[in-house]
C-alpha cells in the first residue's frame, strides 16, 4: 500500500499545498486502484500529476467542511462533461449522513443540483467496515464540531489510521492500534490553542494517542495550517514519541 500527500494544509489551501487529500493505492486484479481520502479546495489540480481522473475508484469523506470536500463539485463537473463523454456513474463516495445533499447545495447556484447521476452516496457509519477492492475500510466516529471520522484503511498487510479531523478522544486508540502509519490532525499548538475544545489535535496530543493505541510504527502529522509552523508542531509531538516524527508533504509519496 503506498500512501500519496496530494494536500495537506489545514483548513484552506496554503501556497504550498491544497486543502486535504490522500490518494491510496494498491495492487490488485493486476492494476493499481486508487482511493481517495478526501478531496479538499485545491486538490483537483495537484491530483492530477499522480493520476487520470478517470482512474479514481473510490472516494471516503472524513467531514463535510469544504477543506476536505469541496472539490467533489469541480471532480462532478469532470466527470459529466469531459469531451468524449461522461465518465460511467455510480463512482463509490462515502460520507457523513448528509452529504449528497450537501454537496448538491455547493455545487448549485439559484438551488441545489443533484451530483447523484455521477456519484454512488453511502453513510459512513461508525465501525461499520466496508470494501472498495483491495482496501478494507472501516470509520470510526471522532470529535469534531460536526459528524466526522477517522478512517483505518488496510491493505497488503498495512494499515493506514488516518485521524481527519478531531480532538483527542476514545475512539483514536482503536482507530491507530497497531498502524503502519499514523496520519494525524496537528492544528493546534499546545499553549495557543488550550482553550479551544473539541476541535484539533496538536502534535502533543497527536503522539500521545498513537503511544496510547500501541503498537503505532509511524506517526505522520498533518492538516497544519500555514498560519502554524510546522517545525514548531513536529517538536510538540516528539517531547511524547517515540521516534522520528514525520510532516506531511505535498506530493510526496510513502509506501507503508
């Protein structure tokens, strides 16, 4: 399985990364199949020097804030009217309960308009596995203003735990449990940011989930915004890891 940053900056684009996005692969049935987590403002464009847009098989929305969807409007109007063509409907994008209509009131203007004719909309529904060819996907229910989830995607024999977005709570030690890779809110910053409940991990409180799961081999921090310096997060993580911790970066690619 290998892991590609198409965006990773927290809450909108920043100038040197989109909105979040994570393109996953594996080999499977003798092709590589692709699956999105998220697909934030901005990350259309940088998703296209990995792949065809064709060539997407399945999407999983953590949230519903436009930085982690908001380009399912620009991808609908790719699919639906690329010259040739449009693309086969029924594309798999799971969500939040809500997010066909959601995404119909982003993508109208005078009222909403339906993307379903393109796109297949399932409920994420917490611990309820599913499967979009060889990944193994199951949501887990996080601590965020509105309904979100961290996903835990498994394939070859790793496991991918990523957070979306969240404050620290129960449900992250069984998400990150014996992860390959941690892939982490890091938002906030530990004496900036205490007061604000119920929101954002920080990187303290990121390492301190993946130490408290067991058994974490990496841990990744992600979703920072350009206002944060990262070195500044990455340093708040390792006074809790164990080891090297990771930045997310845009267009980089790690196989897990």
């Amino acid at each position: 399985m290998r892991l590609v940053v198409i965006g990773c900056s927290g809450s909108f684009a920043g100038p040197d990364s989109p909105a979040s996005c994570y393109l996953v692969q594996a080999e499977h049935e003798g092709r590589t199949w692709n699956l999105l987590l998220d697909l934030g403002n901005g990350a259309l464009g940088g998703l296209q020097r990995h792949i065809g847009l064709d060539e997407v098989d399945g999407i999983v929305l953590s949230h519903l804030h436009p930085d982690h969807c908001a380009d399912l409007a620009g991808y609908f109007v790719v699919r639906k009217y690329m010259p040739g063509g449009a693309l086969a409907g029924g594309l798999p994008v799971h969500g939040p309960a809500g997010t066909s209509d959601r995404l119909a009131r982003l993508y109208g203007v005078d009222e909403p308009e339906s993307l379903d004719d393109q796109f297949r909309f399932t409920d994420l529904r917490e611990a309820q596995g599913f499967e979009i060819g060889p990944f193994s996907i199951t949501p887990y229910a996080v601590n965020h203003p509105v309904e979100a989830y961290g996903v835990r995607v498994e394939a070859d024999g790793a496991v991918l735990a990523y957070t979306g977005d969240t404050d620290d709570c129960p449900a992250l030690r069984t998400l990150c449990a014996d992860a390959s890779l941690v892939l982490a809110d890091s938002a906030f910053v530990d004496g900036r940011d205490d007061e604000m409940t119920g929101v954002h991990l920080s990187g303290s409180r990121a390492a301190t989930a993946a130490v408290e799961a067991g058994g974490v081999k990496r841990l990744m921090l992600t979703h920072i915004p350009p206002w944060n310096d990262p070195e500044v997060c990455r340093s708040q993580a390792a006074d809790v890891w164990h080891g090297d911790v990771e930045l997310a970066r845009a267009g980089q690619s790690y196989d897990l």
